[in-house]
C-alpha cells in the first residue's frame, strides 16, 4: 500500500506556514496538528530509512513551533475571556508571563493527581506483608510522629520500590498509606506524564516535585504506579523526550532531600528487572511483595466472603489457604467471586425447590436421589400440585418461581472446591524465581 500520509502531511504544512505568516494562529495551529498527525503515521509506515530521518528532523520544527502558538493561542483567550485584549499581531509575549502561564496550566493539569479523600484502608486491612508496612512505617509515619528520633545522621528513606507479582497488594499498600499518613499524597502513573509535546514531560516531572515540595510543611507522598513505564533502562533506540524524562526525574529525586522538608518517592512495579540502574539506586530500599502465604490466603477468603450466607467452618477456611496455594490476592478475589456464583448455577440446574415456612423457595438438595416425587408432564392440568408427600419438594424450574421468593443456598467448602478444579493463578513459578533471583541482588523481603 502507497504512503499517502507524508505527502498529505507536507501540504498540510505548506498551509500552515502561509496561516502562520499571515497572523491567523490559531487556524496555523489547527493545521500544524493535522500535518503532526498525518506525519505520525506516514513514519509509522515508512521504509525508507533515510526519508524517515529527514522527515523527523522537519517534525521536530514543526512541533516546537506548534507549541509556541499552543500557548500564545491560549494565553490570548485567556486575555479576552478577562477582557484583557491583548495584540492580535504579537508572536510572543513577556517571557515571565508566558512562564507563569505554562506553570498554572502545568499544575492544573496535576492537580487531580493529588488524592483529597482518603481510600479508608488501614494497616490492620493489609493481610500479612509485616516487613513491607514497618518499612513504610518507619518512613512515613515515625518521622511525622516522632521527629526527635530523626536527628544528626538518622534521616528517614527517600524513596522505597514495592515490586512483586500483579495482584500482590503493592497498590493496595499505597492506599494504606495515604489513608495512614499525615502527608498530601500524589498518585501519579506515567500517563499523567507523559505528553505528546515536545518538552511538556519533563516539565510536568519537575512541577509534580515542585508541587510536593511546597506542600504543607514539606510532608509529601509521590506514589507512582508501574514506574518501570516511566523510568526503564536506556537505549540506543530510545527517543531523546524519554531520555529527559528520566534525566529530570533523576534529577529531582536527588534533590528530595534537601527540601529541608519530608517527601518519599514511593514507586511500584511488577517489572523491576526493566528499570533503569541510576532510577534503582535513586530507590534506596526495595521491598518484595510476594505471593500470600497459606494464612493469609485463609484471611483473604474470609475477607472477600464477607457477611454472605455461607456453611464453612474455621477448619474449612484453613483448608482454602492450603488448596489455593500460588495465587494471589488479585487470583483469590476472583476465586471467591467464583464461588459466590455457584449457589445460583445450583438454583438454575435444580429441578426441585422446597417451600419453608417464610414461603421462600431454596433448591432441593435430595434432588434425584428421592424416587417418589411426582413427574410434571405436558399432559398435566393447570394447577397441578407437584409437591412430594415424602421429601416435600416442590418439582419446578427456576423461571417458575416469583422473582421475590427465590432465596439463594448457602455457599459451601463443596463450591470452592468445584472453583478450584481449573487453575486460579495467574502466575507462573518462573516468574515467581527471576522475583526471588532479583530479590537476592537488589531488595529484600517484605513478607
């Protein structure tokens, strides 16, 4: 198929420029868009190596250029929308105030970035990870509590990696803490900064720590989710946005601690193999999330069980955390989900329903084995009683009973038991040895 985007793009351009020289900057704007759209794709199917070369190098004008009337065209809306005017025929403005503008927007953009209402989760709802909440402990909340104990060379962590396996609790951790801490926290992920502009990345790296540091009292939390999407090792073929990305964050969290305030970099990954060395060295500890053990994985059923009606006794619990053993949180949540659903696949295969004295329909359980309930046949008369003189079911179908009668049977050890006779984990052991292997070099064990 023929390239048709580079050309297209290049005409583009061509009108844009004219635009742009005649002072109509907003329709430049526009257009300078559309060609940056257009070259996108033409790149992504171009062959020709050294046509894609110089097509990036004229990309790379077009987009700087596309910026400076991004931000004057938006300054001068602003200006009319306060009644300011403003010189319809200026390309710049004063550079302090394009600054000051570009900053509000910057931060802005991260203000949703910073949780205003606490998750509500405690230290007591994290089962297990003893290891991984005194080491957030002693970060987070001792300093704050405690100042006195942090004096002359004992200083609290900078930054602290969460790695394991996905579903692990690593995210969940986080919320504990900024439920815990008495800190403005900033959930962040690498969407949040990474921009399809030239330059607005690492500006939004910058503001993000700026924004912390003059926080309240200096007493601030970044948390960043898959940080090895932000910050993963360098390459040859790497863009040169990505590498200031990681230049600047390398840069502010070395100036972390002399805020003269306390800020923690908290990151968390289920990669850390893939991060960069220098973003590693920058996370002084590094604490592994592993996989629940059998106790854990027993208070995690009783956890998502809940106040649902169910038969399993302590013992049963304990036998759940020994058969689900190489699952985590995330696997036991949905194998919980699971058994929850299997009272209702037993109210839609019964063929029986007992009737109790509240007239709630539960599904028989004796159903076959009990020999003297009276068939339904098609020759029947309306109004026929099926109940069974002997085991007192009633023969129905599920779509007989009304709605609002129908009461769902108890869940049992049997269901998770059913549930579990298809694999539940979602993590395989050599992943779990590479997590033990990087573990033995670089971190250690927050079970």
């Amino acid at each position: 198929m023929e390239n048709s985007f580079i050309p297209q793009a290049i005409d583009i351009v061509g009108k844009a420029i004219e635009a742009d020289n005649e002072g109509e900057y907003e329709k430049a704007l526009g257009l300078y868009r559309d060609a940056l759209g257009r070259f996108t794709m033409g790149l992504k199917y171009e062959k020709n190596e050294a046509r894609k070369k110089l097509v990036l190098e004229r990309v790379e004008g077009y987009m700087k250029r596309a910026e400076e009337l991004r931000d004057y065209v938006a300054k001068q809306n602003e200006l009319e929308k306060n009644g300011g005017g403003g010189s319809a025929t200026a390309k710049k403005g004063d550079p302090e105030e394009d600054n000051n503008t570009e900053k509000t927007k910057l931060r802005g953009a991260l203000a949703s970035a910073i949780v205003s209402t606490k998750p509500n989760i405690k230290w007591e709802d994290v089962i297990g990870l003893e290891n991984a909440k005194d080491s957030l402990k002693e970060t987070v909340i001792l300093p704050t509590r405690f100042p006195q104990l942090f004096t002359g060379k004992r200083k609290p962590f900078k930054g602290i990696l969460l790695f394991g396996p996905p579903g692990t609790g690593k995210s969940y951790l986080a919320k504990a803490v900024a439920t815990e801490a008495d800190s403005t926290f900033f959930s962040v992920s690498s969407a949040d900064l990474i921009s399809k502009w030239q330059g607005e990345s690492e500006k939004m790296v910058r503001n993000l720590f700026e924004m912390a540091r003059e926080s309240e009292e200096g007493r601030a939390i970044i948390f960043i989710d898959e940080v090895d999407s932000l910050c993963g090792s360098r390459s040859e073929g790497e863009s040169d946005s990505m590498r200031r990305v990681k230049t600047e964050f390398l840069v502010q969290m070395d100036g972390v601690g002399n805020t003269g305030g306390q800020l923690l970099v908290l990151g968390a990954t289920n990669i850390p193999w893939e991060l960069d060395a220098a973003i590693r060295r920058r996370f002084e500890k590094r604490v592994y999330i592993p996989l629940p053990d059998a106790e854990s994985r027993s208070a995690m059923v009783k956890l998502n069980l809940g106040d649902t009606p169910n038969e399993l006794t302590e013992a049963d619990f304990d036998r759940t955390g020994e058969i689900t053993e190489g699952s985590s949180g995330a696997d036991i949540k949905i194998l919980v989900q699971e058994a929850l659903m299997q009272p209702l696949r037993r109210c839609q295969k019964a063929k029986q329903f007992v009737i109790d004295k509240d007239g709630w329909y539960i599904p028989s359980e004796k159903y076959p084995s009990c020999s003297s309930c009276p068939p339904k046949l098609s020759s029947d008369k309306k109004g026929t009683d099926y109940t069974c003189k002997r085991c007192g079911a009633v023969r129905m179908s599920l779509w007989d009973i009304p709605p609002e009668k129908l009461q769902a049977p108890m869940v049992l050890y049997d269901d998770f038991k059913t549930v579990m006779k298809s694999s539940v984990s979602s993590v395989s052991p050599d992943e779990l040895k590479r997590f033990e292997e990087w573990t033995k070099l670089f971190g250690q064990d927050g079970a």
